[in-house]
C-alpha cells in the first residue's frame, strides 16, 4: 500500500499502527536512538502526530482519523523509511531518565545509559547529600544536565558545549523543565572557559567515534551533527582532553564519570596503568567509567 492508499483506504488509530508496524518491518530502518523496535517507533510516531499521550486507553485507539491527520502520519512514516530521519527528529521529542525533551538536528538524540545513573543519584559512588556542583560536559540538548537538576535539586549545575547551535537546543530545554536557577548553559571548548571552577561531580557523554567506525554508522546517525559523534582517529579527542586537564576542576572527593562507548577498548589501551571503573547498567549500555578526584590527579604525575 503507498501513500496515497493510506490516506484513503486507512481510517483509525488502529489502522494507521497496524499498517505502520508492516511498513517499518519490510524495510531496512536501523534502530538505534532510544527505541530498539518497530512497535515502539509506530507508536511513538503515530500518538505523537495525534498529540495524544503513550498511555492512551486501547478504547481509542479505534478512533477514525480526519484527512489531515492521515497526511501527517503517512508522511512521518514515509519519511522515517525513505530517509532514514529517526523518529525523535520527525517527532522533535526524546525521553530521557523519565523526562521529555525538544530535540532537533542541532543535537543528538538522548540515548544514554546515564539516564540510570542519575535516576539512582550516581549512589553508591557519591553522596547525594555532598552534591552541590555538577558540571555536564559535551551537553548536547542538555539532557543530562537537566536531570542531574531533578536529581540533585540543591546543586548548581552547568551544561557546556562547544557548540552554539547545541546550547540553543538545551536552553529550550532548559526554559521548558523551568531550571532557569539551576542550570546555566555555557559555551566552552571542554573546561577552556571554566577556568577557577570546580565541581563535585563532572559527567560526559562527550564525541567518541574513531574515524573508521563513522565510515560504517548506519544511515539514521548521518542526520546527527558530526560534531556530537567524531572524536578524531582514534575517538579519543575529547576524551584524552577530559583526562589530562579534569583534575583541576574537581573537589576533593569528587568523581568523574564519562561514556566512551564502542571506544572502551582504546581507552584502555591508549591508559593501561589507570585504574578505570567501568560501571555496569541492568537496563543495558556499557563503555562508561568512572574515577576518583584522586585516581584522576595520578594520571599525569
């Protein structure tokens, strides 16, 4: 059935999941940006055109559709299969850590196993109680930072990017969690611009592809900014910056937590005598770890 036949011939919430379901199957669609299935994407994207909320009534889902609805709908689904554009894109929502977000282009899309972590306070690695600044390095749309602010509602919190065009998705965020107090979005090339400060938790979910693995990355990760994803050769730009220069700007007692994803091996590799802590996620992910103020001050002693 193409397009045109959808509009037509399909006429309920029903109808519209049922025939979304069969197309996202047939195709080659990668799953990779906070849904693993086809069901999920349906839904998402048809509840979302409807401005209908996830947890609707099975009742109406048998509710007709006017044209104009069907048009939307036919076309997110036409989009999501024939430009590979994922779904947060199209619906320009991301949940993350039980949260939603505005996303668009200027981002990635939220997708992080922090989202654990921070909905579990970072405990039993730090004090919730002692948490009085975190900063957020690499913020993309500031999702991280933001939930820190819920979970951690007395610290002072700053998101930073090197990217403007990120910071004005973040502040979007920012404004629409009403964490105006809370967070401050700064726009910094990693600590370059943070000079004096220091904070008791540092967290970042910062660029860490290899310059090998972004020539094999599905279609669906090319509409993400490259800035957010290529960390140079060896995807370790960021993150040997991170490890050189974080020292300076944690308390005594602080921690550092960073994801390097697919890049866990070369961590390891390129920083064989640093006693790395790499934490495990019982909702999946991998690729992050974790080091004490102290453990970070040795790395270049």
């Amino acid at each position: 059935m193409n397009k045109k036949q959808a509009i037509e011939d399909l006429l309920t919430i029903k109808d519209f999941i049922r025939w979304g379901f069969s197309q996202l199957n047939q195709s080659e669609v990668y799953y990779g940006h906070g849904m693993d299935n086809a069901m999920d994407e349906v839904f998402a994207l048809v509840l979302h055109a409807l401005h209908l909320p996830h947890d609707i009534p099975d009742t109406y889902l048998d509710g007709r559709l006017t044209k104009d609805e069907r048009v939307k709908i036919s076309d997110w689904i036409e989009q999501r299969i024939s430009r590979r554009i994922p779904t947060a894109y199209l619906t320009h929502e991301a949940w993350f850590a039980q949260l939603p977000f505005y996303v668009d282009e200027r981002v990635l899309i939220p997708r992080s196993p922090f989202a654990e972590l921070i909905e579990d306070a970072f405990t039993p690695w730090i004090d919730p109680d002692n948490v009085h600044s975190v900063l957020d390095l690499c913020t993309g749309s500031g999702c991280i930072a933001i939930a820190c602010a819920y979970a951690f509602v007395d610290a002072q919190i700053d998101a930073v990017d090197i990217s403007a065009d990120a910071l004005d998705v973040a502040r979007i965020n920012i404004s629409n969690h009403g964490v105006e107090e809370q967070v401050e979005a700064i726009e910094s090339d990693v600590f370059q611009r943070l000079e004096g400060k220091k904070y008791d938790l540092i967290v970042s979910n910062p660029p860490y592809v290899s310059a090998d693995e972004m020539q094999g990355l599905p279609q669906e990760y090319l509409h993400e900014p490259r800035l957010g994803l290529e960390a140079g050769v060896r995807g370790l730009d960021i993150v040997d910056r991170i490890l050189k220069e974080g020292a300076r700007f944690l308390h005594e007692g602080g921690i550092l937590i960073v994801e390097v994803g697919n890049s866990q091996e070369a961590v390891m590799e390129a920083y064989p005598e640093v006693p790395f802590l790499w934490l495990d996620f019982s909702r999946g992910g991998e690729g992050v770890f974790l080091l004490t103020a102290e453990q970070l001050s040795r790395i270049h002693d």
